[in-house]
C-alpha cells in the first residue's frame, strides 16, 4: 500500500483511516540506546511521530538508493 502523509491535520488523518487507506502494515527494528535518543530528539524538535519520522527516512533511503544505482 502507498505511503500517505504530508502534513495532514488530526482530522485529515482520522479521515483517513475511515476511508479504507489506512497503513496496515508493521515493521520492528531494534535500535540502540543512543539511535533511540536520537530518534526521540527528532520526534520532539519536529512534532512527529516515529511512524512519520521513519517513513520519511526511509523515503529519502530509497531516493538516494535510486539515484545511486541510475548513474
């Protein structure tokens, strides 16, 4: 299922979820303790969650993966 986010409000997101375009697939990491630090400084500086924070890192992964592997 395709990533949906940018910016939405609660409402956006309850919305969202109503529609059928809800994000149902799970995957878990194992982090240590400073990636955790770390990643919880993100999510406090940008009022994000760790889903978001996360599907953005993987997101820009992927496009420099990409743009590695075009040239």
């Amino acid at each position: 299922m395709p990533y949906i986010r940018k910016d939405c409000s609660n409402k956006e997101k309850k919305a969202r979820r109503t529609l059928g375009n809800r994000l149902d697939n799970v995957i878990s990491i194992r982090i240590s303790d400073q990636e955790k630090r770390n990643l919880e400084r993100l999510i406090k500086r940008s009022s994000k969650s760790v889903s978001e924070v996360m599907r953005e890192a993987l997101e820009l992964w992927s496009y420099k993966q990409r743009a590695l592997f075009s040239e």
